[in-house]
C-alpha cells in the first residue's frame, strides 16, 4: 500500500516537473523611446500622391512677458502630385489619465494657441497659412509667437496643425467623400516666472501570481506643479537564472494639472513558470523601484499541486500511525 501511494507521488512530481524548466528565451522587444508628437487619425492621401510631413515634431520655447518671438516649421509633401494646404493653431491639452488629447478644451493651460499667428507671405499675421508645394519639395512656415504682459506662470500649450485642401488631395468617389491629410507639432511653452515642479508616483502595482499571462506592470505619475516634466518608465522581465525575457523603456510628458498612467504587457508571456521583474518609475527626484518574482500557474497545475499534497500528508499520517503500532506492540 505505502509503495503504491510513494509511486504515485513520484508519478505526479513527474507531472509538475515543467515548473523547473524556466530557462526558455523569447524575443525581446526593442527599445523604444517615445516622443510627442501629433498626428490626426486621417490616413495620408497615398493613392493620390498626396503625403504631407511636418518637422520638427515638437518645439519649445521660453516665453517672455510683453515679447514677441518668430519661430518656423517645415511642411514637406513627400508625395507624387502637388497640393495645397493650410495651417492653423489649436489648444492642446489631455482628458484622463491614458492622455487622450484634446484639441478643443480650453484651460488656462492652453493660452498659447491664442498668442500663436501666422506670418503671410507679405508680412502680415494671420490665423492661418495657406500655400502650395510641388511633390517631392518643402516649404517654411513661418510664426509669431506674442506674449502678454500678465502672462501667467508655469507651462502653456498648443498644437500647430498643417493639413492638405481637399479639392486638391482627393477626387471625389461615388458617395463624395475626400480625403484631407493632416499632421502637426505641439508647442511646450515655458514662462520665466516662478516655476514650480512637483512629482508624485502612484498606483505602482506589478503582478507576482498570475493563473496565466500576460503579466503586467502599471504606474500613475501625477504632476501637481505648474510645467510639464518627463518621466522615465523602465520594466524588465527575466528567468531566475538572469536571462533578460522582456524589456520596455521610454519617457514620457507629464503636462501640469494632470495625471499620466503607463501600462506595460508582456505579450509573449510564458504559460507557466517563475521570473523575476523590475519596475523602475522615475519623475523629477521622486523615485520608485521594485523587483518581485512572478509565479504563473495554470488552474490545473493547482489541482494537481492540492492533490499531491493531499497524498503526502496522508502518506505521513499512515507512517506515523504505523510507527505508533509497531512502538505500543514493542512496549508490550
């Protein structure tokens, strides 16, 4: 009987054996580092050699009290027919914490956008540009950028907007729709008062038991002053043994008066076994770090866990009563 039941043991220790094997190696993704940029959900116009393009992707500027500074972009059209287009600001800002952009909310972060004029051909401002470019050739967009006297302190920001005309980028199909490109840069504005930078880091969480994948990793970053600041995520997955599985590295803005939330998935996630992971948040001089160790075990591998252990305690039981026997008929 104890030789079927130690049998039976061995046989299900056989089955948990996977859980050893935790060496395996997956592909890592590569290291990516995001930067602001704006981008309307319009596909560019390819079938029709109309793409347009807009450098830099982002600007930032110091912004004076009582000044007027003369900035420029460059619009491209990297496509093959000619096109018209347009230029005009709108206020940026973000609704919730997964930083989905606003380009119509006005705050008292968002000024800017009403500083912000175009410089005309003839010199004269306006609140937009137009003109033309020949595919495969760029043109410089010129703005002026003037500055109240009570200008407030801390951030400001816009976004700048470049999009093709529509009687030029697209030719009417059967039902009249066109198609209109549109891409533009945002503008971080800084002014020279008093600025006041604050960071907090909440919400850290990370997986450590998991039924199955993907693990994951999340943080919040809360900005409470009055500028933007970057922050720096840093998440890292690896075997026990020290081979690094996953990897995911990149800073992002933290506009004031906001709260920005970063998720982080290990696609690729194995269907079972023990890593270790370390997540890294970094905003300002405020600092968060942990490493944990992840165990991921499936349902079933828990029932057989359970049932192993059951047989084992059993199995003590019987040999402890067994040797109780044989000790009462040894006394006797």
């Amino acid at each position: 009987m104890y030789k079927k039941l130690i049998a039976a043991a061995i046989a299900i220790t056989g089955i948990t054996a996977p859980l050893a094997n935790i060496n395996n190696v997956y592909a890592e993704d590569g290291l990516t580092t995001s930067t602001p940029q704006v981008t309307s959900s319009d596909a560019s116009n390819v079938a029709t050699g109309s793409w347009i393009q807009v450098s830099p992707v982002s600007s930032r500027v110091i912004l004076k009290p009582n000044t007027a500074l003369d900035y420029s972009m460059i619009v491209s059209n990297i496509g093959n027919s000619e096109f018209k287009f347009s230029t005009y600001v709108a206020p940026y800002s973000v609704v919730d914490e997964d930083y989905n952009v606003s380009f119509s909310n006005e705050s008292n972060r968002t000024q800017l956008s009403r500083w912000i004029k175009f410089i005309n051909d003839d010199g004269s401002l306006s609140d937009t540009y137009t003109g033309t470019i020949p595919a495969g050739e760029k043109k410089t967009v010129n703005y002026r950028i003037s500055v109240p006297e009570d200008v407030p302190s801390g951030g400001q920001y816009a976004a700048i907007f470049a999009q093709t005309e529509a009687d030029n980028t697209a030719v009417a199909n059967t039902t009249g729709i066109t198609t209109v490109s549109r891409i533009g840069l945002v503008v971080y504005g800084r002014t020279e008062g008093e600025t006041d930078e604050k960071a907090e880091i909440t919400d850290f969480h990370m997986d450590r038991f998991l039924n199955k994948g993907p693990v994951k990793a999340s943080a919040l970053v809360k900005n409470s002053g009055n500028t933007d600041f970057e922050a720096k995520f840093e998440y890292t997955v690896s075997s026990i043994f020290g081979n690094e599985l996953y990897r995911k590295e990149d800073a992002q803005n933290v506009l004031p008066d906001t709260s920005r939330r970063r998720n982080y998935e290990w696609e690729n996630t194995s269907a079972m076994g023990i890593f270790k992971a370390t997540f890294k948040v970094t905003a300002l001089n405020e600092v968060k770090e942990e490493t944990h160790l992840i165990i991921i075990m499936p349902i079933y591998m828990i029932v057989i866990i359970i049932i192993l252990l059951t047989i084992l305690i059993i199995w003590i039981i019987m040999l402890i009563r067994k040797r109780r026997e044989r000790k009462s008929k040894f006394v006797a």
